[in-house]
C-alpha cells in the first residue's frame, strides 16, 4: 500500500482545483492520481514514463473528465468516452474555452436578471421574516458551543430535546405561511423536479433555464448550464445531512443533525445562481491560464462499440487526422464498480431540466443489477469488450493504467480475456471521500496491462 499515492500532503482546495469542482460527481479519482501516472517525474515508486505531450490518452469511461482535464494542463491529447450524455457536457465544458469576457458579462446579466425579476415576490418577504425568527430560536435553544457539549456530555438527550423544539417552531412557520399565503410544494409531483424542489425555486430556475438556452456561443451557453444545474443540486428539498443520498423531500423546519439546530428547506436559488454562475467564470478561468495546447473531447457512445476515429473526426476533424496519423498512446481511466453507483440517477435532476436522454440500461455495472455472481460476469466481459474495442486505435507498446477497487478479482480475468498481461499493480489507500461512510477502510488499485507477450 503506497502512501505516495494517497496523496494526504494535498489541501481539499488542491484535490478540487479550478474546473474540477465545476460540478459534484460522485466516483471521480482525483486529479493528482492522474497526473502522478501522466507526467514526466520519476520517483522510487514510478521509475519510468509512459506519456509525453503530443501524445493521445483515452480514457473509454470518461465520466467527470478528470483525465482530460489534467491532460491539458500536460499538453496531452485526449479522448473520453461516455455512455452519459451528462456526464460528456460536464467533461466537454470543463475542457472548453469559452470567450471570458462574454462569460463573465452573461452570467453577471443572468443574476442580475434572477434578483430584479423576483424582487417582489412575496416567498422572498416570508422567507427573510422566518430565517430572522429561526435565527433567534436557535440562539436561545441551540446555542454554540454549549449545545454540543451538553450533548457529547451525556447532559441533554439530542432526540428528544430537538423533537419537541421542532414541533414548536413548525407552529411559528405555519403562522408565517398563513401570513404571506406561500406556496411551498408544487401542485404536480409526477416527475423528479416537481417532487424533489419547492414551487418558488422550481419557477426561479425554468426562468434562467429559459434565458439560458437561447445564448447563441455553445461554450458561454454549455458553462452557464452546468452552473445551473449545479445551483438546482444544492437546491434540492431534503436536509443537509441526505445531500448526497436523497431520502424524503423536506419542506417545513427540521432538526439538522450536520449543524446541531433548526435549519429550514430553501425557498429561492438566489444566492446559489450567483455563487455558481460567478465561480464558473473564475474555474474556467484559471484553467484556461494553466493548459497547454492539445486537443481534449468527449465523444457520448459505449465504449464497447464506440467508432472512435469516425466519431472524434466528426466532432474535430484535426484531432481525427491526429489520431490517424499517430494512435493512442495508452489508457488512462477509472472503469464503473459493479453495482455501487446508479451514474444516470446521481444527475435525474439535469436530465429532466435539459431534456437529455438517459442510457441507463448500457450503464457497465449499474446499481439495480447488484453485486452478485452473473452481475460479476457480465461487467468482466463488458469491460473485455471496451478493452479488445480499443485496441485497434492503440499504438504499438501501448500502455494501460485502470483504476479499480477489485474485491473480487477480476481483472487478472479481464486482462487474459482481453489478451493482455497485468505487469505491475499499484495499491493505494483512499482517503479523502464524501461519502457517510467515508470513514471505513478503503482502497484502490491501479493495474498497470500491456499487451501479451
């Protein structure tokens, strides 16, 4: 187990540099993994490169866009391949380069537009009054620190102290809402967006969704979308402890075991649209100071079938003719766990706002199969099939580097079946997660293949 790789001496600031926390995506590596394996440094544990700028790397299972990202900052050609098409806008856009003054100038227009279009809306007048009554109830009955001391302490029983407490300022917002006559839960609740986000927030973002769509410069257009889709995330009816894993949708007053008071569902996406459409223009910009020249794009089809030469010409002839001339030089990627994460679900949200069309059923190794013995088969051959549909595109001695948490011991499998050779692994322990049990031991290997000799 190699401490090197896990990376402990690198701030969460550093692990989500520039256009890597353009948007959440839960199961990305993070980028100083890939540029260990990409870059020209050398160390007692890496005693070789494998990569150089001007080459081509591809990733087949490109999700977030990490490899492409840091590829560019290495002046590094790179393919991605996605069977999401969400997923490919987030990697396209975080490779993209936009014209920053026309960035910058159209989303400080679309806030402006957002606070002077709802201004007067009476949720708006509700929702301060209410914030200001919470505030001083949570002063006087979960004062900071001694609140938690208490509790840590033994001194106060948390569940039944903050159960009453809630029930008596559900009375005081239901008093509010009287007062102002808000409507807070959306009439229709058949779909994702209707369920999920409170009326006012719900009418707040088809407003910007609206403005947004009809921006003419794909790149300004694609970046204020991902904003937007990051500002409905955050926006979601549910407490900021299920953030990641929704359970019920929440629209009254509810204790906050994350922050140890009351905390109350959000009724306007205000302050999130201006935070994220302006840290947009600042990510992208940065990024754009650090990357190198070379090609990077994310082409959405399945990595089992993907005609990779055709399909990236379609989208830039230049880097085909690239691709043509010179091969892959070797694969850098993460392939999908068996049944650990629904990848299409994580972002049901976008999908119903854009209108995309979801491939959840061509997911490798998707949740609702599970984790059980044919499920394990069907990803070995589905990740053989990615494998032996690259190959054709690779260079002579190419190199292949995929991440993987491999409990059960597939890929020596994968490898053979794919008519290829494990040549060195690296283990690596995972430290740095969000997820609730992120506390629990854990950790990936990098197998190193190359071609059967």
């Amino acid at each position: 187990m190699s401490q090197v790789l896990a990376f402990t001496e690198y701030r969460e600031k550093e692990r989500t540099k520039h256009v890597h926390r353009l948007h959440p995506y839960k199961g990305k590596f993070i980028p100083q993994l890939v540029e260990y394996f990409l870059d020209q440094h050398t160390d007692d544990l890496k005693q070789e490169t494998w990569f150089s700028p001007g080459d081509v790397v591809l990733d087949p299972f490109c999700g977030s866009g990490t490899t492409l990202v840091q590829a560019g900052e290495l002046g590094i050609h790179a393919i991605g391949i996605e069977i999401s098409e969400f997923n490919t806008l987030i990697a396209n856009t975080k490779v993209s380069q936009p014209d920053l003054l026309e960035l910058y100038a159209t989303a400080l227009r679309l806030v402006d537009l957002l606070e002077a279009s709802t201004s007067k809306e009476t949720y708006l007048k509700f929702d301060m009054e209410v914030t200001e009554a919470l505030s001083e109830f949570n002063r006087q009955h979960f004062p900071s620190p001694g609140y938690r001391k208490s509790v840590a302490n033994g001194q106060i029983d948390e569940k039944e102290y903050s159960r009453g407490l809630v029930r008596k300022f559900v009375k005081t917002w239901q008093q509010y809402l009287s007062k102002y006559r808000v409507q807070i839960r959306q009439e229709e609740r058949d779909d994702f967006l209707s369920y999920w986000f409170a009326a006012p927030i719900r009418k707040e973002i088809q407003l910007l969704s609206n403005k947004i769509r009809v921006i003419r410069n794909v790149s300004v257009r694609n970046a204020l979308t991902l904003a937007l889709t990051r500002t409905l995330r955050s926006c979601r009816a549910t407490t900021h402890a299920d953030l990641a894993t929704l359970k019920s949708p929440v629209f009254e007053p509810y204790y906050c075991r994350k922050h140890s008071k009351i905390c109350k569902p959000l009724l306007t996406a205000r302050k999130w649209w201006r935070r994220y459409a302006l840290d947009s223009f600042d990510r992208i910009s940065e990024y754009q100071e650090l990357r190198k020249p070379s090609y990077q794009v994310c082409i959405t089809s399945d990595a089992r079938s993907a005609c990779i030469d055709s399909e990236i010409r379609a989208v830039d002839g230049g880097f085909g003719e690239l691709i043509e001339k010179q091969g892959v030089r070797g694969i850098f990627s993460s392939p999908p766990y068996v049944g650990l994460i629904d990848y299409h679900e994580q972002h049901a949200y976008a999908y119903e706002l854009l209108g995309l069309s979801r491939r959840d059923q061509n997911e490798i190794g998707k949740l609702s199969d599970g984790q059980g013995r044919n499920a394990r088969e069907d990803y070995v051959e589905s990740i053989v099939q990615v494998l032996c549909n690259c190959k054709p595109y690779l260079a002579d001695h190419y190199d292949i580097f995929l991440v993987a948490n491999d409990k059960w011991d597939l890929y020596p499998s994968i490898a053979e079946k794919s008519g290829m050779q494990i040549v060195k692994r690296y283990e690596r322990p995972v430290l740095f997660r969000t997820e609730k049990n992120r506390n629990s031991p854990y950790s990936e290997t990098i197998f190193h293949m190359r071609a059967k000799t």
